[in-house]
C-alpha cells in the first residue's frame, strides 16, 4: 500500500495516525511500539471499533507519526459498536526495563493513597493487576491502547499509557461478544508475558 491510500484511511479515522512529532527519540519510540503492539488490541473512539489485527506501518515521512492499519480482511479480527465509555483511562504504565537498569519490560504503578509509584516486572504486574481489578471491579486487568498513548519519559525513553476495556460499561452488545472482546484482550497480553523474548527486548 502506498503513502496515499495509507493517508486515505488515516483522514478516514484519524485514530489511524498516531502523530510522535512532540517525541525527541522518535526512532526508539518507534521501535518499542512495534516490539509490543502485537501484544495489545486498539481503540478507535471515532468509529468505536476494537482492532486485533493490524499492521503498524511507517510512512516516509515518519518523523511526524505512524499508522496503526487494521487488516481490512480480518473481519472477526474486529469488534464494532464498542461504546466509549467502556474504555477507560488506567494511569499504569509499559516502559522498557533499561529505564530502570532492568532486563525486559516495567509496569508502573502509583498507590492511590500514598502516591508512591512502583516499578514491577510486567510478570509480577500482571498477577498483581488481574487480582486488583478482580477484587475491585469484578473484572480482569484487560489491557487496550488509544491514539495517543505512546509517550516519551525525560525526552530519552518511550513509555505507553494503558487504558483497559471494561466490561461492565458496554451497552450494546451481547454477553457472548462482551466475552469475545476480554478473551482476545487477555490471550493478547498474557502471551507477551509467557513470551520471553519481551524479557531481551530492553536490556
């Protein structure tokens, strides 16, 4: 697909284009989203679609973004009608372990009554969260990105923003796609703590 048609889709749904022009380091910034991108589903709030399949694609200008292109033939790769609300803003963090002179990836937590922030091995995190959330909310720690959560920590290390999808704030779909949706979310991101190649990907 040429430069063209990938800008046709991204004015189509401009969640598509994911601007990193604000990113000093965008060469590494870019790198740690394709490492763990395909761990991850993406939210687009302005069709209200969940993507599962997509490509992260670079123009030839990729000083200024990059574009998350969902496979336009993996239909049960993508779930419709997902309303907004159901996607909420966390604060946990995904940074590469070398911020923190630590092999693989940290999840960054802060402790709602102390302000205390956590680094803790994306291993660890995981079981931590899922416990957290279960015992909050009823509802595993499942993981989803937006437009917008690629970030740079001190313009030297790329970090994301997770939101999760709940749920329990979905309002039109059924309890069998409801359930598709959390699968596909925790299979994704449960495969990336059992793949230990995200343990040598930051060093």
């Amino acid at each position: 697909m040429n430069d063209s048609s990938l800008l046709n889709n991204s004015q189509e749904n401009p969640d598509l284009f994911w601007d990193i022009s604000s990113i000093t380091n965008k060469s590494k910034a870019i790198h740690f989203f394709q490492s763990v991108s395909s761990s991850f589903c993406v939210y687009s709030p302005t069709v209200e679609k969940i993507y599962s399949n997509f490509e992260v694609i670079l123009p030839r200008d990729h000083n200024s973004g990059l574009i998350v292109l969902p496979n336009p033939f993996a239909f049960h790769d993508t779930f419709n009608r997902v309303n907004e609300e159901a996607i909420k803003s966390t604060g946990i963090l995904l940074f590469p372990g070398e911020v923190f002179q630590r092999k693989g990836l940290i999840i960054c937590l802060t402790q709602a009554k102390t302000k205390k922030i956590q680094h803790i091995e994306l291993d660890s995190a995981s079981i931590f969260l899922n416990r957290l959330y279960l015992r909050r909310f009823n509802t595993p720690f499942l993981p989803i990105l937006l437009n917008g959560d690629l970030k740079e920590f001190k313009a030297n290390s790329p970090y994301l923003h997770l939101h999760r999808f709940d749920p329990t704030a979905v309002t039109e779909l059924s309890q069998f796609e409801i359930k598709s949706i959390s699968n596909t979310i925790n299979e994704r991101f449960q495969a990336m703590i059992k793949n230990k190649t995200h343990k040598r990907a930051y060093i």
